[in-house]
C-alpha cells in the first residue's frame, strides 16, 4: 500500500464509504474502532498487530500550529498522503548535549501520493500552517523498549518536555502526579526513593512530587542531584534550583 497510492485508495475506499454512510444514517454511532480526537487532529486505528499500528489520520487547519515543536517518538512511522495539501519539514536529531539538540531539516511539499518516513527516536516532522485538510494513511511501529519521547523547540533545540515511551512507565508516572495532587504525604518515602534509581523522567516526576508534598524532604533531593555532574537530570535540577533561589527564597532559607 505504501508504495502504490491507487492500491492504498483502492483498499481503503469500501471501509471509508461504509463508515461514512453509517453516520450519515446514525450521526451519534459509536465507531467499533480506536479512535481519537483533539485539538484538529482525528486518528481512526484500522489494524494492529503486536507492535505496528495502521490507522487514518485527518488533520484539519486547527491541528497546524503555528508554535515550531517536534515531537521525537521511538518507532518507525511511514506516511502517504490519501488527499489535501500541505508543506512539511522533516527533522532529524545530530547532536544532543544537555537538554538542547542540533537539527538538520529537509523541507517538503505535500499532495496526493506523497510519501513521509521517519525511523526512530532522531527523527520528527512538522507541518506547517494549511488552511487544507490533509488525510494520510499512517504505519507505524514502536521500538521493543521505547526510549523516552521528546518534544523540542526547533528554532532553539531546546527540549522542552520530555516523556516515557513506555506504557508501564507512563502509568507509574500518572499515579505519582495523582498522589501529589491528593496530598498523600504518607507516600513520601517512596517517591523520595524513587528519585535516586531508575528512568530518568520517573525519577524527575517523583522529585517534583516530593517539593510539592514537602519542601523539606524534596530541596535535599534536588539539591543533591544538582550537584552531580554525571546524574543526567543535573541540567534540569540545576535549573529548577536557580528558579526556586529567585523566585522563592524563602523556601530555601527555612530549616529543614
């Protein structure tokens, strides 16, 4: 399908007028397929199987934003687009030190037929502004173990969020945030331990955990972490600090 775009049209053609004259005749229909929906940007999931994905992607004017983040995710992702225009710029990752990264780019121009590709944590597309739909069919297939996802500033190569490709990860990470927002300050000790061992992002989630729930407990942490240079989440404490040293003072200089 992804080198033959009439074979691709052909497939999808049946499945797309069935579902489209099924909710002309039931407008409120439940799809009987993974779907989802938010800010322009509607995914309908037509196949899976273990790791791979294949599924419908339309994205509409709200979904091109203006602001120039990429999103780096650890899998192999190919495109075709089904129908609309648009232009694109297809990044990849050639040095990262530090929380910041260096982009090449290679832009593009989007039509019927076109094809995109990324393959693996180091490269990303983003499209740009369109007053257009654009409909593409999309492959795509996780790594085994997924690295961390990365959303990055491509004027800066500042990342500016970071999260967990993995699943397992991701709900250990919500259930931390939830704690902190319920106050359990009962769960200290273990978000306290799980700052020092482990993936980085879920250590940095338990640390902003803890300095929320008790600034006693979570300055000593961040403190400590600040100071060691091989710790990898050392940049971002160090930032974290210098803010806390600015804005709050006070928070710093009560006794622990």
């Amino acid at each position: 399908m992804f080198e033959h775009t009439r074979a691709a049209r052909d497939i999808l053609r049946p499945l797309i007028g069935r579902l489209t004259a099924l909710h002309r005749a039931y407008p409120l229909a439940q799809l009987a397929f993974r779907h989802r929906s938010q800010a322009g940007a509607h995914v309908l999931q037509i196949a899976a199987k273990e790791r791979a994905t294949l599924s419908l992607v339309l994205q509409d004017a709200a979904a091109f934003s203006e602001l120039p983040i990429a999103t780096f995710v650890d899998a192999e992702q190919r495109e075709m687009v089904l129908a609309g225009k648009a232009s694109a710029c297809l990044f990849a990752i050639e040095t990262e030190d530090r929380g910041r990264v260096t982009l090449s780019s290679v832009r593009t121009e989007l039509q019927s037929g076109a094809r995109m590709k990324c393959t693996g944590p180091r490269q990303s597309r983003l499209i740009q502004p369109s007053h257009e739909s654009l409909l593409t069919l999309r492959l795509a297939r996780t790594a085994g173990r997924p690295g961390p996802t990365r959303r990055v500033d491509v004027r800066s190569g500042r990342i500016v969020h970071r999260a967990s490709g993995n699943a397992t990860d991701s709900r250990a990470e919500l259930a931390m945030l939830l704690l902190g927002r319920m106050g359990r300050n009962d769960a200290l000790p273990v978000l306290a331990a799980r700052t020092r061992t482990g993936d980085a992002q879920l250590r940095w989630q338990a640390l902003r955990q803890c300095l929320a729930l008790d600034a006693a407990t979570g300055l000593p942490l961040l403190e400590r972490i600040a100071k060691d240079h091989a710790d990898p989440l050392y940049q971002a404490a160090r930032v974290l600090l210098a803010q806390l040293q600015r804005e709050r003072p006070s928070l710093l200089s009560e006794p622990g």
